[in-house]
C-alpha cells in the first residue's frame, strides 16, 4: 500500500503523520490496515499533500483492494443463481427480499408469491 511505503521511506509514525496532518491517528490506523476502504478525499488530500504526492495515487491502491476483491466470486454466484429453474430462482430472491425487509421491522414473508 502506497500510504504504508510512503511512511516507511519518510520514516514517520502514525501519531506523527497524525500530528502533522490533522488526520486522526485511528483513522490512519484503519486505512493501513484496510479496515477504511474509502476513506474522505479531504483526509487522503491531507496526507498526500504531507508526502508531496497526489491524492489520486493515494487511492490507487485502496481501490485495487476494495473495488475488485469480490468480483470473481459475485460473478460465480450470478452464474449459479442463473442456471436455477425460474420457480428455484424466484423462491430465492422472495427469500432474499423477505429477510431484507425483516430486518427492517416490515411484515415477513410471504409478502409476494412467485408467478409461475
């Protein structure tokens, strides 16, 4: 990670880099360890302009992690739900729809029943 490479050429610590920037030290923390994903552009500005780079190549990297890890596996899923028979696959998405609307206190299922 560009962030992670940058400090260790600087030599600079999280709480310095914290000081220095007026980035909090937790969210530095969350960035470097991928927990924060998309961090605030204003907070990526900051630091990029610490190290003199752009704030764009401050994003390259989190966005190669976060915008592509699960694209193989969400495409192999799409590919199994599609060879379902159409009954199958409707009773799935109900289930999935219904669950969804549960969870936020609306009536459970069955609210629709599948056109056959």
């Amino acid at each position: 990670m560009l962030l992670h490479k940058l400090m260790k050429q600087h030599q600079v610590s999280q709480t310095s880099l914290s000081r220095a920037t007026g980035v909090p030290q937790p969210t530095i923390n969350r960035i470097l360890n991928g927990v924060t994903l998309h961090p605030r552009h204003d907070a990526m500005e900051r630091l990029a302009n610490f190290f003199d780079v752009t704030p764009d190549s401050m994003y390259g990297s989190l966005l190669k992690k976060a915008d592509f890890s699960n694209e193989a596996p969400l495409d192999k899923l799409c590919e199994k739900i599609e060879r379902l028979s159409a009954i199958d696959r409707s009773t799935l998405l109900l289930r999935i729809a219904n669950n969804s609307l549960t969870k936020k206190n609306l009536p459970p299922y069955p609210l629709v029943t599948p056109v056959i």
